[in-house]
C-alpha cells in the first residue's frame, strides 16, 4: 500500500520537478519513481548508505534524503542532480512523505487501529465503523496479554515476540512503555485457561532460556469481537499487579485464576483499614512476630490439619497447639475453626495489599 501512496505523490510532483524523482526502500529498491522503467530497479551502493542517519547523501548524481518513523530510515526520497535545489527538493519531499505516510498508518493501519482500541484512545462508536472498514470478524475471538520486561540484555524482547508471531493480520504485537509489551492474540473460541497460560509460558520461557530476558506476563479474559479488547487489556493490566503483592513467586498470572484477591484489589483502601480495625479489635496484627506468622502461613497451606502441619514444621504437635492458642489470646481468632480461619487469613491478604500501595486502573 505504500507503494502506492508514494507513486500517487510522486505522479503529482513530477510535472514541477522536471527531473527524474522517486522513492527506494531501506533495500535501496525503487518503489516510486516518475520514470516508471526504473520501478523496481536496485542500486547495491545506495543501500550501503542507507545507515542509521538521516541526513542528505549523493550516489551517482542524484541526491538522497532518507525518511522514516524508526532509527534506521525506512525509505529515502532521490531527485536526479546535485545541486542546492535538487538538495531543497528532496528535503521537502521526505517531509511532505514522511506525513503523509504516518497519517495512512494512522487512518488504515490495522496494528496501529488496535493499539488505539486497547489503550482507549478511540471512541465506542468508532470502533465498530473503524473495524468494518479494515475487516475486522465481529465473532473472532481474541485474547489480551501484557508481557512486563523484569530484566533483559541488548536483545529486542519486542522484535522476538514479533517473530513469535509473524501473522500480523492475525495478532497485534506493540509496545505501550519500554518494558510493557502487549500482544493481541487471535484464539479458538473454546479454547482453555490452560492454554493460554500455556502459551504465555512459552513466551516466558522462550525470552528466558535463548535471550536471557526475565518477564512476568498477565493474561485478560477471552473477548468476541474488537470493542471489548480495551477491557481484556486491564484485565492483564490488573493480573500483574495483583500478582505483585499476592503472587510474588508467579511469572505467568491470570486474571481468571485471581480469585478472592482480585475482590481484594478492587475494594476501596478505607473500606480495607475498616475491615482490619474490625477483625483485630484485641491486637493489631503488627502484634504477631515473624515466626508466629510463619507457622500460620504453614497451617493455612496444609488445610488447618494440626498434625501435618507439626510435622512439616518439625515440631511438637503440642507445640504448635500453643502457638495456636496464644495467637487466639493476641487476635480472639481461633484458627482451628474454619470461619476463624477465613477471616485470618483474608485480613492477612487485606494487609497486604494495603503494604503494597496499590495501583488502580
């Protein structure tokens, strides 16, 4: 489509620049040209310096100005000759290219189309005109997933997970910050939770082991259409930082798997403080040392079961029978009963999320 755009501008300039004008690639491939014979055509030596710079060069009697959104230029306008005009002309006609190809990105690009549905920045009602005119399916299912860079080297996690998935008129890779990379991911309608954090593992996993780049990953739920994208973005959003304060140890987190620590996350931080001053009228739960909640952490993973939890603590059963009775003493909750039990262990979870200075979307 480019192609086109270029040779359409320059069709219409050729008349009053007469000379010969056109448009190569970063292949130093002439894509536009006024003299159509030369389409086509490639110039090895103007490839060579087609570098990281912008700026003007002269090959063989014709002057070049490269152009492009990236670091590396993408395109270069050549106007036959050497001289101040040629030099002008040239610097013009990136420009006046350079604009007019952002604003095709803008207006029919289909990533860019996305990355505007995802991150808000397109009204409802426009979304659903938008999608039909770059044939989006109203019932294809897709999926969200934010892929957060822990640690990385020289490597582009973004140019990896891009050639992960290389359908670009099937998933949607884009950038949001330097380490927030998100992926819009076209699945099966049925397919699984399992799956899909399947396959974030493999991200994971695949950046990690042959690129030596740590990332955490949040998966939104499954979404039909194009509108509800939005929705599954702060879904993965939310995932990651819930999975910060509850999850610490998990690279893959979904927003389907939260459960009770999402409805923690979304309460408000008073209605939390509330919660605490009620649950710990006898003492605060700052009153409760290191080891003391160690044990209680132990007692909660083996199922309130007394015996296994002594003996994976190594200690007396008698023992741990004390320290359950002096944390009843300090909190009035008796952990043995289950609805004790419940209570701790959500006031637990409501600390620390308040520790944690939440985040909201």
């Amino acid at each position: 489509m480019s192609n086109r755009l270029f040779q359409g501008f320059i069709q219409q300039m050729k008349d009053t620049i007469e000379t010969t004008i056109g448009v190569v690639d970063e292949t130093a491939n002439v894509i536009a040209c006024s003299d159509s014979s030369k389409i086509g055509t490639t110039n090895e030596f103007v490839s060579m310096d087609l570098s990281d710079s912008h700026d003007i060069f002269i090959r063989d009697g014709h002057t070049y100005k490269p152009f492009g959104s990236r670091p590396k230029p993408e395109y270069a306008v050549f106007i036959e000759g050497v001289d101040e005009t040629s030099a002008k002309y040239a610097s013009i006609m990136s420009i006046t290219l350079a604009n007019l190809k952002q604003y095709y990105d803008e207006k029919y690009d289909r990533n860019n189309f996305i990355k505007n549905v995802v991150l808000d920045n397109i009204l409802p009602g426009d979304i659903v005109i938008k999608a039909r005119e770059l044939q989006f399916s109203a019932e294809i299912s897709r999926v969200v997933l934010l892929i957060r860079i822990v640690s990385a080297n020289d490597i582009s996690a973004f140019d990896v997970i891009q050639n992960l998935f290389p359908d670009k008129n099937k998933d949607f890779v884009f950038n949001i910050t330097e380490s927030d990379i998100v992926l819009v991911k076209e699945i099966k309608s049925d397919v699984a939770s399992k799956d899909l954090e399947k396959l974030a593992r493999s991200i994971s996993d695949t950046l990690s082991s042959e690129f030596y780049t740590r990332v955490n990953v949040g998966i939104g739920t499954v979404v039909v259409g194009v509108k509800d994208l939005a929705r599954s973005f702060k879904e993965a959003q939310v995932a990651l930082e819930v999975g910060k304060v509850f999850d610490t140890d998990k690279v893959i987190i979904s927003y389907d798997n939260l459960g009770i620590a999402r409805l923690i996350y979304h309460l408000p931080t008073t209605l939390c403080e509330t919660f605490l001053q009620e649950v710990f009228k006898r003492g605060s739960i700052d009153s409760l040392d290191h080891e003391t909640l160690f044990t209680i952490q132990k007692f909660f993973e083996n199922n309130l079961n007394v015996s296994e939890t002594s003996r994976k603590l190594f200690v007396h059963r008698n023992t741990l029978v004390y320290r359950l009775e002096k944390i009843k003493k300090l909190t009035g909750l008796d952990l043995r009963e289950f609805d004790h039990a419940i209570i701790f262990k959500i006031a637990l979870m409501v600390k620390r999320y308040l520790s944690s200075n939440p985040v909201k979307f």
